[in-house]
C-alpha cells in the first residue's frame, strides 16, 4: 500500500464510516472522524509535498490496472508532479481549516454525520481529480464532486428552494461534463490512450499546431471548464449554489471544486498550446466573465451572492492568465484566492452564524467593535481580493494582468478589461467592507465566535496577507512564460494604482458620503441598470425563455407520450412474446420431447441443405 | 501408467476415493455432522490437490485424459463450487427428510463427473463423465421425496436427458464411421483431410451439439430447465445450473479446439442460430415469471445463449485466443454468481417453514429484514444483468469486446437486445427486494447459521472481486490458454 493513495483513502474511508454509522456516532466521534480524516491526509500531503521539494521528483503510482482489454488499460494510477502538490496542498491545507470550522458552524444542526460524511466524500473525489494519472480516473473525481457538490448544495434539503438550486447547479454543470465526455472520447480515438503524459507527447507528435483536431478537442476539454468553474456561459448555478450551507461554499464554490476546470486546462496545457484559437477564447471568455461578474457584484444584497460573483469573476482572472498562455500566473492565483476567499467566506459564515442567519448586507453594519476577529478577516481578505499592494492577490492578479499586456496584438485589450474588473472588484469588496462593518448597527449579534471559528480564520488571514510569497514548484510543468522586464514601468504602477482608486471610491461613496450612490441609483436608468446587474444581466431569465421554456414546451407536448408509443409497442411485442413462449411451457414431457425431435430435424435439414 | 500420470489425476483420484470412504461411512454408520464434514473436506482437498497435480501438468493420462492446467483450473472451481452447494445444503436438508446422508455422495460424485469432464480428451471420457454427472444429479434432484414435484423434475429430466445422451451417441457412432478415432486430437489430423462438406461427418456434429446443447439447455433444447430447476432442491438447482453447465461447456470448447471443428463454417452457423434464440427466447420467457427459479432459469438459457457466441467468434483464428479467453471468464463470473443467486433461496428456503418455490412477494421487504441476504442476492442479480464493478459486467465487457473485434454484428444485435430484456426482470427482484412492508409475514424463516453468514459474505466478496479486480485472473486464464490453443 503506497502512502500516496491514503491521501484520498482517509477521508473516503472516514465517508463511509459516517455514512453507516450515521445514527449511531456522537457528534463528537463524527468530528474526530470528519476533521481529522482530513487532517491525517493533509499531514500526508506535507510530507509528500516535503519530499518534492527536496528530490523534484514526479513520483507516480499504479494501484491497480482496473481493465485491459486491447490496448484500453485505464489504471487506478497517480501522477504527483508540482502542479498536483499544489493542488492537493490546497485541497487539504484549506479543506482541514474548513472542516474545523465546520465543528462549530454546523454544531446544532441535527444532520452533522451526513454533513461531514459528504464533505469528506467531496475531500476525496476531488483528491482524485488532482492526483489521477490519466483522464478516465479524473473524469471519475469529475463527477464525484459535482455529486458532492449537488449533496451539499442542496443539504438542507427541506426547503424546495435548495433542491431546486441543487438541481440547477447539477444540471447546468452537465452541460459541461457532457462536452467533456465527448472530448476524452474524441482524445482516446484519435491518440489511443487517456494516459495524460503520454496522451500529450502523442498530440505533439501526431497533431499540428491549430489543426482542427486539436481546436475540436480542446474546445470540449473548455466545456467542461467552463461549466465546472462557472464560466461565460454557464455560470448561472453558482450565485444560486449558495443555498448550501457556508462552510459548502467556501470549500467547494470558492477554494477547490470550481477551480477544477482551471486545473484540467492547465493540466492538458500541452494540447492546448497546440490550439491558439481555443487559448484566444479561454482569454475572451477569461475577461468577459470577469467584467461580467463584478459588475453584478456591484449590485447585490446578499452577502454570500456578492462573494459568489466575485468567485465568479476571480476565476475569470484564472482563465484569462491561462488564455495567455501564463499557466503558472493562473495556479498561483488559483492558490492566493483559494486562501483570500476561503477566508471570506468563513468571515461571512460567522457573520451569518452570529447574526440570526441574516444575508442581507443592509440589515447588518457596525460590527467592526461587536465581531472583531471577523473584521480582521473580512479586512484581510477583502484587501487581498482587490489586490492592494502586498498582499497576496496582489502579485497574483499583477503577474496575470502583466502576462496579458505581454502579449502581441490583443494584449493591451485583455489588459485594460482585466484593469477594470480590478477597479470594480476593489469598489465592491469595499462597498461589503464598509456596509457590513462599519456605521450604525442594524442587528445585534446574538453570539460571539468560538475558537473553532476563530482558528481556521486566523491561519487564512496570515495566508492570505502573506500567501504571495509562498513559491510554487511549477517550473518543471509549465513552459516558461515571457519576460516581463521589459514591460513599462508605467504599466506596472497603473496596475497598482487601480485597486487603491477603487478603495478610494468605495470610501467617497459608501462611507465618507461625499458622493451619493443613491443620485445615481434614483434615476430611472441607474435603478434599471441597477436591477439589471442584480439579476445577474438577466441571463437565468435568458436562459429560462431561451431553452427551459422551450424544453417545458416541448415536454407538455409530450405529456401525452406520442413518442412512447413506439416504445409501448415495444413493451406490448415483448409481453405478447413473452406469453407466446410461455404458452409452449405445456410441463408435458411429451412435447417437451417432440420440440427436442423438431430441433434436432431443423438442424440436419440445414446440414443435408449445404452439404455437398 | 507412472507416478506422474497418477499426480495429474490427484482431484479425480481424491474424489473418488472421498466418494468411497463416505459410502462405506454412511454403510457403517449414519451420522449426518460428519458425512457432512468429510464430504466437504474431500471436495476441498480435492482443490488443493490441483496445487500438486498442476506440477505434473500438461500431460496426456492415456488417450482418454488430458491433465493441463484448464482442467486443474476448473476442476477446482468445480469442487469449490461443489464444496458451497454443501455446505450451503445442510440446514436446508437438516429441516427436510430424515436420512439425507447420500445426497452429500450425490454430490462428491456429481462433482467427479464434472472434473472428468474438465479433463476430457476422448469422447468416451466425455460421456463417462457426462453420465456420471448426470446419474447423480437425477438422485439429488428427486432426493428430498416427500413432494411431488421434484420427482416430477427427475423423470423428466431423466427421459429428455436420455434422449439426448442416445442422439449424441448415436452422433458419436457417425463421427466413429468417418474418422475411425474418438480422441480429439487425433480426430484433428482425420478431419484436415475431409472436405468441410461431408455430409456424415456434418450429421454427427450437429446430433452431438444437440446431445450437449440440451445440457446447456440452448433453444430449442431448452424446454426442461424451468420445470427440472423449479422442482429440484434450491442447492441442486444451482449446482445444476451453475457446474452442470459449465463442466459441459469446458468439454465442448475442449473438443472444437482439440478437432479444429471451426472450419466446418455451416455448423459455426448453427452454433450462432442457437446462440440467437437462446438470447432471445432465454430473455423472453424470463420477463414477466413471478417464481425466482424460474426466472433463474430462463436467464440461465439466456447467459449460455451468449457464452456460445464465443464459439462462433473462436472460429477466426485471429480473434480464438481472446474469445476462448472471455468464455472462460465468463464460465467462472457466471457460475461465482449462479451459486450465489440460487444460494439466497436456499438460505431462504432452509429454515423450519421449509418454503419452497419462492416467489417474488415472498422476497419483498428483505432488505428491512435480511439486509445480509438481501446483498447477496442484490450483487448476484446485478452481476447477472451484467452492471459495471460486478463479476458478471466484466465476463460480458470481455465477450462483447471479442465479439466486436470479429464483427458478429447480428449476434450482439440479439446480445445487446437480450440484455436491456434482462434488466427490467432482474432489477424487478430489487425493487420488490426494497418494497417497506409494514409486516414482514411474507418471507419465510431464513437459515442464520454463522457459517451460511459467512458463505454468504464470501460470495458477495468474491463477486465484487471478479468485478474490480479481475486483472490478475485473466492473465492467468490467458496464459494457460496458450498453452492449450
């Protein structure tokens, strides 16, 4: 038994054990199993992640062959390179903060074993995701989440509403799975293997660079990114995802499963360098989400929504680096917003545990002095969410924004949208800051946290103020990305000065009052412009006239089954045959001999008719 | 005859000196715990005779038998088979007739039979093993005598299974008058030489497949399954089923390899002709049965339906090694999951209420009430409809990849039919299975022995096994297959 794959063993191990003994367990025992499953695997995953750093040594390892029929061996095999011991430092690093929070979060709610079962189901899948040698197995990890994910978005499953957006995140992100499906199907057809080394030396040999083949193969490689991470167009489950509980959502729709897709492009990256139409697209999508999202941002009132939004959006900066062909810029955003939105979604999720389950922003303020570590908190990560200078968002938003303007042509486009999504998303993670925590008091926290809470937010904080300067070991798996010496210095001091005009803005409008928001909110445009972003630029609606209603249609139309009658006849042919040949089981020995005598004379009839 | 010869025999020799030494037990003395116990260790010395006799191996023990590792390999799943079906029966018998102490010789000869069948190279080897199969499992079927029915299953058996065995004889005096040799191999180099129209030599292939196509009961030699398994004993309805299948089985692949049958393409033809209405027909008839055996049983002629396609595939030299090779497979996932299904109406139908003929509402609510039990017989449907991470999803993978390889579109047209057919009648199980009832009062006392919890856990185990881990057994299947082809 190799040590690597306790990894993911631990806690799915722990999952099953909570989910049989469910009833019987104490929420303490639960806890112990829960949290420290995940604990075990991320001392694990220090060590292993100690030992590459040392040696620099991918290391792999085959568990089992699960099948090997032809040349079709998919294994249960791992493949550990820098990329995965990022990853999977991520996964547990965060996921152990998370699951230690969750003790006191989830304290008196009456399912705790099915909750830290199903998170400690998701802890494994998506171990599995980052650690599989080959793309069958990831596609395994894959789905695994998005069925955690579904489990947990909709773990208070009394209220219809959750169900419904546990549904629609399920159903959405199938869009997604589907194209990808049909991508690894087209990648084992045209290169006979899903090993993904091996699969990408063979794209390199058999594949030229911008030939269809690889644009079709990378282009349903991006589907299923985009719908897992929350992309243009499919991001519409995630604002609705935060039905689940916080904790859920810090997890799974902020830190690890939504950035899947950010790590399947990078870990296939050599496929798509050889398609610079779907890299340009990557980047396209890349900024509009980013624009996209934060303006909606802007105009929210939910406390969860605004930092789903702005996830939203912060991946889109992932896509963008990624588009660019900076692979490593998107990891090490992927990392600092794994740490700076972990945190401030613990921080909302204590606002909320402490505040009557209140989300409304505007219901809250004044709880700089009532709930201090969790303004610390807010404040750290809000800072490092708009890229102030030094924090840790800071030198990951700035190397991706610097690889765009490197690049020729389309560049300085890509850098001007990433620039303002950066001004906004400083203007509305202030505008949160400043409502929530600063002014008069709305509501009166009920309870203060507990160092279960406090802990997990304390370690974020330090990571995400000084995550920055945490080295990636990521230069053996990506091509080195373009000098950015050369680039103007001006360039680089606008790309600092952006996030603080932001915060200045924020403070003009939101605190100091010396501009009013609500001048501009109070005409007509403003306030259609205002509901507009809230509703997400109408794009559920969109979608809900353009294809639900249409699908509703068509199956009213339906509700009569007129396509069933071919499948009823079908049934109706098999039950009348099923009499038929039932009808011949007389039970008398005579016939049974007589059908015995008939077959044998069919068969000799046949052989005297060919004989020669 | 030397000491080596007499090593590869070691499981036939150890049988039948078992099969002794129980009979003159019983002679001296009747005292069913300990014919019961030698019974089952000279089944499971038997088994591990094969480790000693497999260093011997292969060699021919006179013309009449091959000792190779095929034979070893399936002796022994022969015996384990036969060792289970034992154990699994004396609860059953305990609560039934009041001197069952012959039905565990039955038993150690029936499973002798199938072992020389195994070994068979000679087609007088083969019919000695076949009727010593056979006889025993007349007695086992009709042996528990109070009731009507399975003596009704015994004779009918007996007269359709008499017939059969004189049409392949009488196919056997034809194939005599052609080639002038009954051993396989040396039939090969006599039919090199004739001309794959010959009408004598077509004729008598054709009465031997239907001598032994009754016995794996394809369509239209299929209509004694049902009434023989719904009358005969739940443990010898799945010994019959499982080893009584698959011993004939192993000895026709034996003999269409060791004679080079597969040039004859018209008889191929009919093999696949058989192999269609199995699939169809087994399918058919199980769909709407509400007695489990029965239902057990028309699926039974369905799976040989799709296990004689390998035959037809085999008939491509390119493609026999794999297709032998999933056939073999198969036989061993399909007999692991026949004992287990027939094994759950067993355990079902050995407690004091001594039900017989269990029918679907008398299994409906078992998982509330036998959770065990219920598993066993959830993993041994799923695995016969053929469900991923099963022993049977992974036989079928195989046979349907080998199949595809060679292009039988027409077959695994019907194969694919058949299954999305048996689907809907195994998953019926399950759902009834599930069903909360209120009050328990349909299913009958069931056997709760710690010894059956613990076969019963064994199988499921091993199911799942074949299922996940079935790498390492189709290696060794491959590679002693070389051997033989």
């Amino acid at each position: 038994m190799n040590s690597l794959s306790l990894i993911p063993a631990l806690p799915l191990v722990s999952a099953v054990l909570l989910m049989i003994g469910s009833a019987r367990l104490s929420k303490r025992v639960v806890a112990i199993f829960g949290v420290g499953s995940v604990g075990l695997s991320a001392l694990i995953v220090a060590s292993v992640a100690q030992d590459f750093l040392t040696t620099g040594e991918v290391q792999t390892a085959t568990l089992w062959a699960w099948i090997s029929v032809a040349n079709f061996t998919p294994g249960i095999a791992f493949y550990i390179d820098g990329l995965t011991v990022v990853m999977m430092s991520v996964i547990t690093g965060v996921g152990f903060l998370i699951h230690l929070y969750s003790v006191e979060f989830m304290e008196s709610d009456e399912s705790f074993a099915r909750y830290f079962s199903y998170m400690n189901l998701f802890v494994a899948a998506m171990l599995l995701l980052v650690m599989a040698d080959n793309l069958l197995l990831l596609y395994l990890g894959w789905e695994g989440v998005g069925v955690c994910s579904y489990l947990l978005v909709g773990f208070w499953y009394r209220d219809p509403n959750n169900g419904a957006a546990a549904r629609k995140a399920f159903v959405v992100t199938r869009i997604g799975d589907t194209a990808m499906a049909l991508g690894l199907f087209l990648l084992f057809t045209e290169l006979g293997t899903l090993q993904i080394q091996p699969l990408m030396a063979a794209a390199n040999v058999q594949w030229s660079g911008g030939g269809t083949l690889p644009v079709l193969a990378t282009a349903l490689l991006l589907g299923g990114a985009v719908g897992k991470s929350a992309q243009l167009p499919l991001h519409t489950w995630l604002p609705d995802a935060m039905a689940g509980p916080t904790p859920v959502s810090a997890l799974i729709h902020a830190a690890t499963m939504v950035t899947a897709g950010v790590y399947l492009i990078a870990r296939t990256h050599e496929l798509f360098l050889l398609a610079p139409a779907t890299m340009q697209a990557i980047a396209w999508l890349g900024v509009a989400t980013v624009l996209l999202a934060a303006f909606a941002a802007l105009a929210q009132n939910d406390i969860k929504r605004i930092l789903a939004y702005s996830t939203i959006s912060q991946i889109g900066y992932m896509f963008l680096a990624l588009g660019v062909g900076a692979f490593s810029a998107g990891i090490f955003h992927l990392m600092t917003h794994a740490f700076f939105k972990a945190l401030l979604f613990l921080g909302a999720g204590a606002v909320i545990h402490c505040l009557h389950h209140e989300h409304n922003i505007f219901k809250m303020g004044g709880l700089r002095t009532r709930l201090p570590v969790v303004f610390a908190s807010f404040l750290i990560g809000s800072a490092a969410l708009a890229a102030l200078p030094f924090t840790s968002g800071f030198y990951s938003k700035d190397s991706i924004l610097l690889a765009a303007w490197a690049l020729p042509d389309i560049g300085p486009i890509l850098w001007a949208g990433g620039l303002l999504g950066a001004l906004i998303t400083a203007i509305y993670s202030f505008r949160l800051v400043f409502i929530v925590f600063f002014g008069e008091a709305n509501t009166e926290p009920d309870k203060q946290v507990g160092w279960k809470i406090a802990v997990p937010l304390m370690v974020l904080c330090v990571l995400a103020a000084f995550g920055g300067w945490i080295g990636q070991p990521l230069s053996e798996v990506f091509p080195a990305t373009a000098d950015f010496h050369n680039v103007a210095h001006s360039v680089e001091y606008i790309g600092i000065a952006i996030p603080l005009i932001g915060l200045l803005i924020a403070y003009l409008v939101f605190l100091g009052g010396q501009l009013s928001v609500s001048k501009l909110t109070d005409s007509s445009l403003g306030k259609a412009l205002q509901n507009f972003w809230r509703d997400g630029w109408r794009l559920d609606a969109l979608y809900h006239n353009l294809l639900v209603r249409p699908f509703t249609g068509l199956a009213r139309l339906c509700r009569n089954e007129p396509v069933d009658i071919f499948y009823n006849s079908i049934v109706s042919f098999l039950r009348w045959s099923h009499r038929g040949l039932v009808s011949l089981q007389t039970g008398e020995l005579r016939w049974y001999a007589t059908t015995m005598v008939f077959g044998l004379l069919l068969l000799v009839a046949i052989m005297l008719r060919n004989a020669s | 005859m030397n000491i080596d010869d007499l090593q590869g025999l070691l499981p036939l020799l150890t049988l039948a000196a078992g099969a002794t030494a129980l009979m003159l037990q019983i002679a001296f003395a009747r005292n069913i715990k300990l014919t019961s116990f030698l019974a089952v260790a000279t089944l499971l010395a038997a088994t591990l005779s094969i480790v000693w006799a497999g260093e011997s191996a292969p060699r021919f023990v006179t013309p009449l038998l091959r000792a190779d590792k095929l034979a070893l390999v399936f002796s022994a799943l022969f015996c384990v088979a036969g060792a289970v079906t034992a154990i699994l029966s004396m609860d059953y018998l305990n609560n039934r007739g009041d001197e069952p102490e012959e039905y565990f010789l039955l038993l150690v000869l029936s499973t002798l039979g199938a072992c020389v069948l195994a070994y068979a190279s000679h087609l007088a080897s083969l019919l000695l093993g076949l009727e010593l199969m056979s006889v025993s499992l007349y007695a086992l079927i009709a042996y528990p005598d109070k009731t009507k029915l399975p003596l009704e299953a015994a004779i009918k058996y007996l007269v359709l299974s008499g017939a059969a065995s004189a049409t392949m004889l009488f196919g056997f005096a034809l194939l005599y008058a052609t080639t002038g040799t009954l051993q396989f191999s040396a039939m090969a180099q006599q039919l090199a030489n004739i001309d794959t129209g010959n009408i004598t030599l077509l004729v008598a292939s054709v009465m031997i497949v239907t001598g032994l196509g009754f016995k794996l009961s394809l369509v239209p030699f299929h209509m004694w399954t049902p009434d023989v398994y719904d009358g005969a004993p739940a443990p010898v309805a799945g010994y019959l089923a499982s080893v009584g299948k698959a011993a004939v089985f192993v000895v026709l692949v034996r003999w269409f390899i060791a004679s080079n049958l597969f040039r004859f393409s018209i008889l191929i033809d009919c093999i696949a002709l058989l192999a269609i209405l199995s699939m169809l027909a087994g399918n058919g008839l199980a769909l709407l049965q509400t007695n489990i055996k029965r239902m057990l049983a028309y699926s039974s002629v369905a799976h040989m339906g799709y296990l004689v396609i390998i035959l037809v595939v085999g008939s491509d030299l390119a493609h026999r090694p794999l297709a032998i090779e999933a056939g073999m497979y198969y036989l061993i996932a399909y007999t692991a999951t026949t004992i287990a299904a027939f094994g759950l109406l067993t355990l079902l139908s050995a407690g004091k209420s001594q039900k017989e003929n269990i029918q679907l509402h008398d299994v409906s609510g078992l998982f509330w009430h036998q959770p065990l039990y219920a598993c066993l017989m959830l993993v041994a449907l799923l695995s016969l409809a053929g469900i991923p991470l099963t022993a049977g999803f992974v036989a079928k993978f195989y046979l349907i990849s080998s199949a595809v390889s060679d292009g039988r579109w027409i077959l695994l047209g019907s194969l694919a039919i058949g299954s999305s057919i048996g689907i809907y009648y195994y998953l019926r199980v399950v759902f009834y299975m599930t069903r909360r009832v209120e009050e328990h009062k349909n299913i009958p006392e069931a056997a709760h022995g710690l010894i059956e919890k613990f076969m019963t856990c064994t199988l499921i185990a091993s199911i799942l096994l074949l299922g996940i881990v079935p790498q390492s057994l189709m290696e060794y299947l491959r590679s002693i297959l070389q051997l033989v082809n």
